[in-house]
C-alpha cells in the first residue's frame, strides 16, 4: 500500500528511494523561508503601526496585523500536502452575511483565528530557525563531508581541503574515507528529517486544524438553526389558521345560514328533509373545522397567553382538571407554543389511555425557567421511548429551546410529567 504520511514510510526497507526524504527536506526548508518572511513582516507592521497609533492612524494598521495569521495558515495547511495527502480542512466558518465588515467581525470572533495568530507568531520566532537548523545539519553538513574529493581535485594534488571548517584532510585515502562517513551521516540525515518533518507538521495540523472548540460553535449554530426553523413552523401555523379562520370558515359559516334560509322558505317535503341534512352536515363541517383551527393555534393563545390557553384547555377536557398556574406574565411566542401544546397533548393521552379520574395542572417561573407540570391518577405505564409516541415530539421541540421534558409513570400509577424551558417573561399589557 503506498504510504499516505512520512510515518507509513518511515519503517520501510525502501525509505531512501522513495520520494519522502525529498519531500522532509522540500517542507523543512520552504518552512524555514516562510517563516523568515513573516518575521520581516511582523517587524515592519508593528514598527510601522507603533509609529502611527500616536495619531491613532496606526490601529487599523495593528487591526490587520492581528489577520495575519489567516493567510499564513492557509498556505501552512496547503504546505501539509507535502507531508500528508489528505488535505487539511478550513476551521473557519462562512459569515452569515457577505460583505467585508461581516467577515471582519465573523473572523475576530472565532477561537481559530486567534490560535493562527498565534501560530504564526511561534514560526516567526521558534519554528523557523529550527527548520533551517536541521535542514542545515541534517543535509548541507553531510554533503559538505561528501564532497571532500571533490575539493581535494579542485585544488590540485597535495593540496589540503578543510572539512566543513574543523579539520583538514591531505590525503586521498582520508578524502574518500571522510567522504563515506559523510554518506552514511546523510542517510541517518535524511531518517532524522524525515522525523521531524512528520512531527512538525503534526503541530502544524494540530494547531491549525485543531477542532476541539470549533464544535462548540457548530452547535450554537445549529440550536440556533433550530430555534429559527420552529420561529418559521409556528409562523407557518399561524398563517394557516388565519387563513382557515377568515377564509373557509366564513364560506361555510355563510354556506350553513344559506342552507338555513333555504329550509325554512322550502315547504315540507322530500327538498325539505334533503336540505335539513345538508344544513346538519354543514354545521358538522363548521364544529370540526373550529376544532381543527383551534388545534392548529388557538386565539386565545395568541391574544391571552399561556395561562389563558391553559384554562381553556383545562375547560375543554373529558377528564376533570385542577388548574394552579401562576405565571409572571407573557413569555416568547415559541415558548407559549410548546408549553401550551405539551398540556393538550398530556390532557388527551391521560383522556385516552391512563383511566384516570383527575388531572392537575401547576406551573409557574422561577430562576429564569418557566416549568409546568402535569399530574394525573391513572394506572401509569406511560413512555416517551416508543417510536410513535407523541410525548416523543413534544420532548424533540422542547428541546430546541434548550427545555428539559422529564416523565415518570410507573406501572399501576400515578403519572407525573415536567416541562421546564429556560426563558424570561415580558409585560405586553403596556
């Protein structure tokens, strides 16, 4: 299998003849011009914007300087191919908005762009010269000590040829001697680059592609992807239920008191028994159709809130309900939505399936959580683990708004279910 990193090549026979000890030495080397050239820059940019930020000219100048690091890593991560074929991926998120203040802010707010800077300060002051070191020793040492005939020809028989300025070399036979001990000290060379070439670009990966914390920052991302996507959904549902509340429902409000009119001016008959069910019919239509708009989002929800809509609820069930709310005020729309929708649902499953003979229902706010729980006598057994189960949904949206739906319901009873959501109220009476 072709090796992918310098560690794979590493511990094969074939190591030297293979292109990797080239590759070391390429990545060593561009590693240490790179680094060179940054500390040139850094010194002109910080000795040029000390110099203006007495008028305060120099701090846009400072400013881009702290952006430095973004250009250098990329070429850093385009420079890991040499060392790592797989490419290395952009720790940057993409701006919410285009424009060059949005990338601004987008960038100075990320931990990324704050660990290349300081990656490009530790190659600008430790990383190069230690590339340029061992390039040194490593490779132009070692052919130095190689070509030491070579000197000896160039100066002429008996001349002398100072090996690499430490000792000097008179004979042909301490010439070729010096110079197969510089051979074997290249290809111990070309191992130890090979060494830290992988261990320099470890760092470098680790540093620059290093995603520990970017994680935390997705997942802000996406909990706010989700908050907006359950905004636009109760958006959605708003808007169907005015348009079923001012459209069909007015047309068969309209359409039952003209079936209506029709009946009382036909005589009795087989038009008038027809029209009599017709007009029955129509006003079913109406009832089930006010169910659905009330299921959809209920008014009084909308216009009263939660405590309001509670009642209402509590008003409408089969079973009787004790209601104990003390809620503060108003809270966020999608709050009130999926407080209020956890009720109904508890209320028709302890309707449906607990046998229950009374349910209560408390809630209040209390250390910037607003909590409701409900309480019922029934036979228990209750779970939110089946695959179908409505309390399964509720807990999914709960937990957009990074809420809390806890149950217990042991078998044979009593049921008990807490929604806790962290949010503040308002006072929309002004």
């Amino acid at each position: 299998m072709r090796p992918r990193t310098v560690w794979q090549a590493l511990p094969a026979a074939r190591y030297l003849l293979t292109s990797w000890p080239w590759r070391s030495a390429g990545y060593l080397i561009s590693g240490a011009l790179a680094g060179a050239v940054v500390l040139v820059l850094i010194v002109i940019g910080v000795a040029v914007g000390g110099a203006l930020s007495l008028a305060l000219i120099g701090l846009p100048l400072l400013a881009l300087l702290a952006l430095t690091g973004i250009p250098v890593a990329a070429l850093e991560r385009r420079r890991l191919r040499l060392m790592d074929r797989i490419p290395a991926p952009d720790p940057h998120r993409r701006p919410e908005e285009p424009g060059l203040w949005s990338w601004t802010t987008c960038r100075f707010r990320e931990r990324a762009t704050w660990r290349e800077l300081g990656y490009v300060l530790l190659l600008a002051v430790v990383l190069w010269p230690l590339d340029a070191l061992a390039v040194g020793v490593c490779t132009v040492v070692p052919l130095a000590v190689v070509s030491t005939p070579v000197v000896m020809e160039v100066y002429g028989d008996g001349a002398e040829a100072r090996v690499v300025k430490l000792w000097t070399v008179t004979t042909w036979p301490e010439a070729f001697a010096t110079a197969a001990g510089g051979l074997v000290t290249l290809m111990l060379g070309c191992y130890f680059l090979g060494l830290l070439a992988g261990a320099r670009s470890e760092l470098t990966r680790y540093l620059l592609t290093h995603r520990s914390a970017e994680p935390d920052a997705r997942v802000v991302e996406l909990t706010r992807s989700r908050v907006r996507l359950v905004d636009a959904f109760e958006a959605e549902r708003r808007r169907i239920e005015r348009d079923l509340h001012d459209g069909a429902q007015q047309r068969i409000v309209a359409l039952t008191m003209m079936l209506g009119l029709a009946r009382l001016d036909t005589p009795p008959g087989p038009l008038a028994d027809q029209l009599a069910r017709a007009h029955e019919e129509a006003g079913k239509a109406l009832s089930e159709l006010r169910e659905l708009i009330h299921g959809i989002h209920p008014q009084v929800l909308a216009d009263y809130g939660l405590q309001a809509a509670v009642a209402d609820a509590a008003d409408r069930s089969m079973i009787p309900v004790d209601l104990d709310l003390e809620l503060p005020g108003r809270f966020p729309e999608a709050v009130e939505a999926a407080a209020y929708f956890v009720v109904c649902e508890a209320l028709a499953n302890v309707a449906r399936h607990s046998g229950a003979h009374r349910v209560a229902v408390s809630g209040g706010h209390a250390g910037g959580r607003m909590f409701l729980e409900i309480h019922d006598d029934g036979r228990g057994g209750a779970s939110t683990s089946g695959g179908g189960s409505g309390l399964t949904g509720l807990a999914d949206r709960v937990s957009v708004l990074d809420g809390r739906l806890s149950l217990s319901s042991p078998a044979g009873g009593p049921t008990r279910l807490r929604v806790e959501i962290p949010c503040e109220w308002t006072d929309r009476s002004a």
